[in-house]
C-alpha cells in the first residue's frame, strides 16, 4: 500500500512558509519521501498502517491550503509509468522491502 500527499500550501507570508515548513518536516519525520515537488509518498505494509500515517498527516494539517491524500496498492504503483519529458524512465526504488522469517 502507498500513501500518496499532495500539496498546495501558500508561502506569501513568513508565517505561511513557516507553516509549510513545519508540515512538510513532519510528514517528513513520518518517513514519507518527496516524489516530486508538493508530493510525498510512503510505503505502508497494510491499509491499518496506511491508516495511522494518514491520521498523521490530518493531524499536522495546516490552517490554510489545499492537502489531497490517496492510497493505492503495490500493484497500482508499479504500474505507474514515469517520464521525463519525452523519455520513459525507470521508476526509483524508494522503499526497501524487510521480510521477517
């Protein structure tokens, strides 16, 4: 399970950007990783640990701005195709599987 953030935050002021950047170090420090600018994704081993990190992310919500959160599967993502400009790209391994025997 992946855990998408989106985010559109104002950074006009220096009370806005301060904002920004105690939202983005918290979902940070909650192990998600930038994917690209204003999106932020973490792997999760189960929806039930999907949900705890999202209810995490709702609880670092700012005052002000637009915040979109979407799970999807392994599958899903691995079937996300990635361009940089015209040129496929491989994706990035973000995430290390650990399996416990």
């Amino acid at each position: 399970m992946w855990i998408f953030v989106l985010f559109d935050l104002p950074t006009q002021t220096k009370k806005e950007r301060k904002q920004y950047t105690e939202f983005r170090k918290r979902i940070v420090k909650d192990g998600f990783t930038m994917f690209q600018f204003s999106i932020y994704l973490r792997h999760c081993p189960s929806l039930e640990n999907a949900e705890v990190h999202i209810k995490r992310v709702k609880a670092a919500l700012p005052p002000i701005g637009d915040i979109g959160i979407i799970c999807i599967t392994d599958k899903q993502f691995g079937q996300m195709e990635i361009f940089s400009g015209q040129k496929r790209v491989e994706g990035k391994c973000i995430h290390q599987q650990l399996e416990l025997f």
